[in-house]
C-alpha cells in the first residue's frame, strides 16, 4: 500500500516538487535563521570564551556584560589573591579606544590590556609575527579580521604604526580571534603600556582573571571571592551565560530573528499545507475506490503519512543540504565566518518540520476518514 | 441450505438519505434474488434507486431497515471492519468513472485487489497480466490510463474488479462514458470473461442497447421494482 501512495505522490509532478519546495524553503529559512541567531548571540560573549588560561572573571558588582565594566582599584588584586583557593590572579583591562591611521582616519578599537608578566588572556593562534613581540616597546597584536577592516586590500605588514590616545602604537603580530559581536577589531598590548593608549581614568583594571588551585572548583572560589571581596565573581560559563541573557532580553535581537523563524514556519506550513490538501482532495476519489476495494481507514491513515514523511523527510534534508551550502559559500566572508549550521538548529527545525507534516496529514487525513465508499458510485 | 444458492437475498430494503424536509426514500421496501452464474441487468429512471441498492449490495452502504445478506453473510448485520475486508475478498467494482489510478500502469492498476490482500507485487503484477490478456489488453499492460482510450480503460477496470477472482462482480453504468461500439465491446467482455458459474454479475445501466446482455432484466421505479424479467 505503501508503494502505491508513493506512486500517487510521485505521479503528479507539479504538486510533488511543490510540496518539497514548501519543505525546503521552511527548512532552510528557519534552519539559516537560528543558526545565524545563535551565531551571533554568542559573538556578543566571544571574548570571554576565547579566554582559556584563566577559569574565572572578577569585576564590579554590578556588571551585566563584558561590555560595560567599571575600573577596580588595584587593592582588589590583592584581596582577590588573598582568598582561599585561588592560586593565582592578575589584571586584565578591556575597553574601548580610538585609533588615528597615518592617513587621518580614525577607527574604533576594542583594546585587551594583557598582565605584563604573564600575558594571561593573550590570543592563542597567531597568523603573522610572535607573541613574544608584544614585550617590545608599544606593541600591538591586532586580530585578522580588524586588520582587514582598518588596512582593507592591503597585505599584512608588520611595524605598521597606528596612534592610540596620542601615543604611538607599533603593530608586531596578527593573530586569530572570535568575531566580536560589534564587528571591531581586538587589539592586545601590555598592560602597562595600555595604560598609555587610555585616556586617563581612576582605575584601569576591568577585570581581575584568576584560577583556582588544584582541589577547588571554579565556581566554589567564586562565590568565596564574592563572600570576602563584594566583587563579582563568575566562572567562564557564567559570565558568557550572564552577557549572553543581558543581549537577548535587552535587545532586539531575539524578537527580530524570532519573526523571520516564525515567518518561515508559517510559510512553509502554508504552502505545503494547502498543496498536499489539495493533493488529497484531488485524489479523493482514487481513495474512495481504494476504500471501496477493501482499504481500511487505518491503512488510508498509512498511506497519508507515508506521502507526509516522505515529502517532510526530501524537504528537510534538501534544506539542510542548501543552509550548508550557504554557511559554506560563506565562510570565506570575514563578516559571516565563523557562523555555521549547528546541530541543535537541525533537530529543532526537524522537528518543527514534523510538525508541519503532521498538521498537514492531519487535514488530509480528516478529509479522507469521512469519505463514504459509496461516493465512488456518484 | 436455502440462502446459498443466491448469490443475494434482500429482503424489504429500506434507505432513507437525509432528515425532515430534506428526507429522501431511496429504497422502499425491495425484495430481490441474485443468483450465480448470471448476469442481472438493474435499469430505471434516473433517481429511482438503482444506485443506492447496489451499494448496499455491494456493502458500501448500510439500509435504514431490512436484510440483506451476500454470499451468505449478512451484510446489514456486519461491523464497519468485517464489511471493509468482506469487499476486498468477494466483490468486484467496475465504475462509470473507471477509477483507474493515472500514475499506474494498466498492469499494476489491475493488480490493486491483489496487492490490498496482500500480495508481493512481483507476483500480483504478474497475475494481472495474465487477466489484462483475457481482457485483450496483452499488448498495453504497460500502458498508463492517459494513453488508453475510455473503452481500453474500462477493460482495464474490468481486469482490476475481476483479478482476485470475487464472488460478486457490481458494475455501475460500465457504459455511460463510453461510444456505442467501445460499449458493444465491454459488454461482451462482462459476458464472456466475468459471468462464471459461482460468480454474480449485477450491471446497473441506462442503456437500452445492452439490455441483450442480461439473463435477467430488473426494472425499478421510485424506490421499488417494478418488474424482474427473464431466468430466475
Ligand atoms: N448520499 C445521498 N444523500 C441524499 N440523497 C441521496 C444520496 N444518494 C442518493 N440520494 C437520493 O436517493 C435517490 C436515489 O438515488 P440513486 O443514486 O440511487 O438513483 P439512481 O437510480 O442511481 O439514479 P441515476 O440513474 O441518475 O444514477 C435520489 O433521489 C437521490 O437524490
Ligand atoms: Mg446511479
């Protein structure tokens, strides 16, 4: 009975490729979409996961994300050392300052000023130069896709000079590092010598990074950081989980994306809704005399749902196929790379697209149950 | 055993479609016999029933009130699921329409009963092939309905209604949509090749060209018979 379904569904061309398509365009709207989504969301917490030598971020109380952090007074570092289980903490500054190209522009940066003596937080893949150089006089390391953006076309040079709050500023390395969400590009320099490139402020440690020692959990030294000092302390996953929350429940972000998915949704539901219940309907008196013939309902049920599945199942990997396809065509984009399919966004397009199917059967079968075998006659 | 040796026993039939002003009395009170080996010719005029009483033959509907009982199963009687599986084993449908599946072959088309009892489908297109010939339609088993002509399609409807050997053949109007000589043909083929001594063959038609065909004529009337004509 199956292969007869099949062959009814194949039969008419023109309805078969149009319920595929409805399938695949949902699939590969909503599949590229929350990829995309999450993607970028996570961008907004990318510096603190790019972070591997330290387990645990320190700042003020009040801090919602890593974008938006007050100076500590340089007393805390040492209380932040003095708590129990913490085997080492040093300074880390984060900020954002202006940079003047020889040619007179001026672009924005986000600057990492990394603890002169052990560089914690320093990029872990360089591309052109040494991360040794950073220890020479002004030196910079400046990310790939921050160099494209502030020397677009141009091969990479180093000893190319840029000027940072005045000061000189002397490029020795381009390194790899996570696209940030605001798309600037991420300088490194010492410490001591950001505290250069910054226009003066009170204090100019962001954040305190730390590692607890053997014996002690992360999150554990954490809270007893907070008991002894007030500042805020979180584990790497909680302070990408608290920057990513503050980015979906204060912007636009989850709201814009969630209409497009939704959109997709509906409109892939529509389309292959309204084709296979014409479909059925066009071959409503096929089914009649099938049931006349001796097909129970339970088996007409069979024979809807194995034409759902196979379209749902042909749509959904045909989507699949083109969004990674596209993540594909486009990782070369400096903009777009790093965004990819991910797993998650398949399987709840997946089933999303079940859904679909379901509805979609659903109506179908419906009409086809109440059919009277008589109506073959008529 | 009095009730086998017809094919089917009714017994003051009664239909009723609708209710209050819209209520109609497609059958009132029918008392038929159908006997194997036969053909029966069921005629009258438009409206008068013909129809409804060969669906509920054919088990495709319930009567309102009466009996009726086919190959001594007593069809009014039977649950909804006994019914389904009680028409795929022992009746053959031909339709005006020929009902034909477009995206199967006339051999596979013919194979359908065999394949809904069951059968691999290497063996069930095989059989049908062999009835598509007693058909005359060797030459386009694999012919789809759009490439035959209304006459070739009823014979392929013919072997479809015919392939898993029923006991009751019902035809409604098998040549309404056909041209008089594609309708010749057909008959002759319901004669020759259904009509076998264990087998019942009820044609219901409007056509007066036809009525030669039939061992018996029943005639109906609103509702009723009227007459029954020749061999009982
Ligand atoms: N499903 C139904 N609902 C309501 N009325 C019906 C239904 N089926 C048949 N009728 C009515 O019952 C009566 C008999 O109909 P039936 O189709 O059996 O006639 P018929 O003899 O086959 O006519 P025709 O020669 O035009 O095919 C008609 O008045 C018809 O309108
Ligand atoms: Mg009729």
């Amino acid at each position: 009975m199956s292969w007869i379904a099949l062959k009814m569904l194949m039969g008419d061309r023109a309805k078969f490729l149009g319920l595929i398509f409805g399938v695949t365009f949902a699939t590969l709207l909503m599949t590229q979409q929350i990829s995309i989504f999450v993607g970028i969301i996570k961008r907004t917490a990318s510096q603190i996961v790019d972070v591997r030598d330290a387990d645990i971020w320190v700042m003020d109380n009040k801090v919602r994300y890593i974008d938006e952090v007050p100076g500590l007074p340089d007393m805390d570092l040492h209380r932040v050392r003095g708590v129990r289980g913490v085997a080492w903490a040093v300074r880390l500054y984060k900020g954002q300052v202006r940079a003047r190209l020889p040619d007179g522009n001026f672009r924005n940066l986000i600057l990492f000023g990394l603890d002169d003596a052990t560089l914690v937080g320093a990029p872990k893949e360089m591309l052109a130069g040494d991360l040794a150089d950073l220890r020479r006089p002004d030196a910079v390391i400046i990310d790939k896709a921050g160099y494209e953006y502030m020397w677009p076309g141009e091969p990479w040079v180093l000893g190319r000079e840029l000027e940072l709050n005045d000061r000189r500023a002397v490029l020795v390395g381009v390194c790899k590092a996570s696209a940030p969400f605001t798309t600037l590009p991420i300088l490194y320099t010492r410490y001591s010598s950001a505290s250069g490139f910054v226009p003066k402020e009170r204090h100019l440690m962001t954040f305190i990074m730390a590692q607890p020692e053997e014996g002690h959990t992360s999150s554990e030294v954490c809270r007893r950081i907070e008991a002894q000092t007030e500042l805020q302390a979180l584990t790497r996953d909680e302070f990408f989980g608290k920057t990513v929350r503050y980015f979906l429940s204060s912007t636009g972000i989850p709201v814009n994306f969630g209409i497009t998915i939704g959109l997709g949704f509906i409109v892939g539901a529509a389309i292959t809704g309204q084709t296979f219940y014409l479909f059925t309907i066009e071959n409503l008196k096929q089914f009649g005399a099938l049931k006349a013939m001796g097909v129970s309902n339970l088996r007409l049920i069979g024979m809807i749902l194995t034409q759902g599945l196979v379209v749902g199942l042909l749509g959904y990997g045909i989507g699949l196929g083109l969004t990674a396809a596209f993540f594909e065509a486009t990782s070369g984009i400096t903009h777009l790379a790093g965004l990819y399919m991910t797993f998650d966004a398949a399987i709840g397009v997946g089933a999303a697209v079940l859904v679909i199917i379901m509805l979609t059967a659903l109506l179908s079968i419906r009409r086809v149950l109440v059919l009277e075998p008589a109506v073959v006659f008529r | 055993m009095v009730a086998m040796e017809q094919s089917v026993l009714c017994r003051d039939l009664n239909k009723e479609f609708g209710s209050g002003d819209m209520r109609t009395l497609a059958l009132r009170g029918v008392d038929l016999e159908v006997h194997p080996g036969q053909m029966t010719l069921l005629v009258g005029p438009s409206g008068c029933g013909k129809t409804t009483l060969i669906s509920i033959i054919a088990g495709l509907l319930y009567p309102t009130s009466g009996e009726v009982t086919v190959l001594g199963q007593p069809l009014n009687r039977m649950r909804n699921g006994n019914l389904i599986a009680f028409r795929g084993k022992e009746i053959g449908f031909v339709f005006q329409q020929y009902n034909l599946l477009p995206a199967l072959t006339a051999a596979e088309n013919a194979a359908v009963p065999l394949l809904i009892a069951g059968w691999p489908r290497a063996k069930a297109v095989e059989k049908a092939k062999s009835v598509l010939a007693s058909v005359g339609l060797a030459n386009r088993v694999n012919s789809f309905p759009r490439q035959l002509s209304g006459g070739q399609e009823q014979r392929v409807a013919i072997a479809r209604a015919l392939v898993h050997e029923p006991r009751l053949l019902v035809c409604d109007e098998p040549t309404a949509a056909l041209d008089a000589q594609s309708g010749q043909t057909v008959m002759e083929l319901l004669r020759k090749v259904a009509v076998q001594p264990d087998r019942a063959v009820i044609v219901v038609t409007h056509d007066n060209r036809v009525l030669k065909f039939g061992d018996r004529i029943v005639t109906m009337s609103d509702g009723r018979i009227e007459r029954i004509e020749g061999r009982t």
